[in-house]
C-alpha cells in the first residue's frame, strides 16, 4: 500500500545528525554525572548508560514537548503526519526510539526524508518553522 506523500518538508539530514550528536553528548554527560568521570571511562556498560538515558529522554521530552533535548536545540519538531501536528504519544515515542536505537530503521527511509522509525509510529521530523505555517504547507 503506497503511502501518501507529506503536504510539508522534512528536516535535513544534516540538522537530524547535529542534533543526535547533540543528544548524545547530553546523555553522557548524566551518565558521567551519576558514575562520576572515573566510574564512565572504567565501566564497560557506561555506553549502554549512555543509550539508556537517550531513550529514556528522548521519549518523554518528545511526548511532552515534541522533541528531544538534541531536536529542540536545532529547533526540530517529531509531529503526528495525522494532520495533526501534535507530538506522539509516550508508548509511540519510546517505540520510535527502540528503532533509531536499532540503526537500520533511520537509515532506510523513504524520498521525503522518513525512515522505518518514522513510517512505523506515523511521525515524521520537521523544522520548527513548518508548524508556525499555517496548515503546515510547504513554503
């Protein structure tokens, strides 16, 4: 079954990867605030931490304000595609970051800039600007 395409544009590739980088950063640093800087650089399971608190915040900022630490830095929004322009639900937010934690999810992805991630919980990521247009139209 075809899926329709976006009445709006996506964010670029380049504004995804500086705000991942940015969440990530983000996310060791906690880890090294609560092991402390000798606990992260000797504990083996410091990266997993790491990918822990990024799931764990990126879900509930993205449910509550519409995206991670990373993505409201870099000015980036995760909407509904329903029409809605609402940010996801928990369960879907987390769900969608499982996937991106999965890799291959983000790096299949569609013509208007979705990936597997974004196809299998309705979302897609746009620019900050997009939702001050009014109904989210191109322009």
């Amino acid at each position: 079954m075809p899926v329709a395409e976006l009445p709006f544009e996506t964010a670029s590739w380049g504004r995804r990867i500086l705000a991942l980088v940015v969440d990530w950063l983000a996310s060791n640093l906690v880890v090294v605030a609560i092991l402390g800087p000798s606990g992260w650089s000797t504990s083996r399971g410091s990266g997993f931490y790491a990918l822990g608190v990024f799931v764990v915040e990126s879900s509930f900022f993205m449910a509550l304000l519409g995206g991670s630490f990373g993505q409201l830095a870099t000015r980036l929004r995760v909407i509904r595609v329903d029409g809605s322009r609402r940010p996801l639900a928990l369960l879907m937010a987390l769900a969608r970051q499982v996937l991106i934690c999965l890799v291959i999810p983000p790096i299949v992805f569609r013509p208007d800039g979705r990936g597997l991630h974004d196809l299998a919980t309705g979302s897609a990521t746009v620019p900050l600007a997009v939702l001050r247009l009014p109904g989210g139209a191109r322009g």
